[in-house]
C-alpha cells in the first residue's frame, strides 16, 4: 500500500508440515455473530439461541529449524476480481539487511503553514535504513515538521532516527521528502510574518 502497512515490515514466520494443513488454523478475522433468535409464541419474547462453538484446530508441530524466521514480503500478488491475497513470497532478513521504512508526519500543529490548511506533498514516502543487531525495527521514521513553511523543500535531515537505526549509505544526503504547500491565506500569513521578522531585525 501507499503507506507500507504490509509490505514494508519484518514478520516472524514459522513453517508447519504441509500434511498438518487445516482451514481451522488459518483463520484470520473474528468470525460473525452466529447468533441465531426465535419468537416464543406463548410471550412474544425473543430468545436468543446461541451458536456451537468453533471446531479446535488441530494440534501442529513446527518443522525443525524453521521456527520464528525473520522475513520481509517480497511480493504480493491480489487476484484482479476478488481482491484478496493469492500469492506472497518471503525473502529471509537478518540484522543489517537494508530495509525501506514508511515515514511518518510529527508536529504537524507546529507548522504556520499546516496547520492553516497547507500540506506536505510527499515525493518520497519511505526510507532506506538498516537497523542494528538487538535493536526493535520502527514500525515508522518521524519526520519533524516544526517551523515548516510554505514552498520550503523538505529532505532527510528532518528525520528523526531511533537508536540502532542507520540510514543506508546509497541514499543522497539531499534525498528529497517533499514539499510544503498551502492556500492562498496561508501564503499570505507566512509573507506578513517574514515582513515582521524583517523590521523587527532593522529596529
């Protein structure tokens, strides 16, 4: 997705024998309510009749060795009617392996210009970083938004990293983030607030 939600994560994953395969294990959502009513003829009353419970997966023993790998997704295939997973591949990570991590928008109330309305036009929504051995995998990389204005170019030095969190060393030191945009009033204020600045300095 535009956001990395899926694709851009490290998962732990653990690989059963294919003859242990059930349907029961690999339910992912909470199933509806199966609940089901009946009208009692004498009152009136709705009864509720509650549904059996769930049949219990069967017991799986984890192939050797094959326990809790860590795996990015390496590609996702949706089928083109229904739109539901029908294929994904795994690629093993280990510790120092580079990974793309979505960037995330902090202080955003702080900006004279966002929050009047304007906005960050994200050219790149993601970052390359390798993360240190024992250190947690960000779920996302902050990126600072204090004191942003209209028309100002956003780049990497904005970002904020977690300890153990490294950006890869391909990435430019002027990899672009973005760019601020903002209305008409918004444009107008941050000029005014420039004019104020400037005489405030000659007096």
């Amino acid at each position: 997705g535009i956001n990395g939600a899926f694709e851009n994560r490290v998962y732990a994953l653990t690989v059963f024998p294919s003859d242990e395969a059930a349907v029961d294990n690999h339910r992912t959502r909470h199933p509806k309510d199966r609940t089901t009513y009946k009208i009692d003829p004498e009152t009136t009353a709705v009864i509720a009749i509650p549904a059996p419970p769930l049949p219990t997966p069967p017991p799986r023993t984890p192939v050797e060795g094959m326990e809790n790998i860590l795996v990015v997704p390496a590609d996702l295939q949706m089928h083109p009617v229904m739109h539901t997973t029908y294929c994904l591949n795994f690629i093993r990570y280990h510790p120092g392996k580079p990974i793309k991590i979505p960037i995330k928008l902090i202080n955003e109330e702080e900006s004279p210009t966002l929050k009047r309305g304007g906005f960050l036009g994200m050219v790149n929504r993601f970052i390359e970083c390798m993360v240190d051995d024992g250190a947690p995998i960000p779920e996302c990389i902050e990126l600072e938004c204090t004191g942003l204005r209209q028309k100002d170019v956003v780049r990497r030095d904005k970002l904020i990293l977690p300890e153990g969190v490294r950006i890869h060393p391909r990435v430019p030191d002027d990899y672009l983030m973005g760019t601020v945009y903002g209305v008409r009033s918004t444009a107008a204020a941050d000029a005014e607030g420039d004019a104020a600045g400037e005489g405030g300095e000659e007096k």
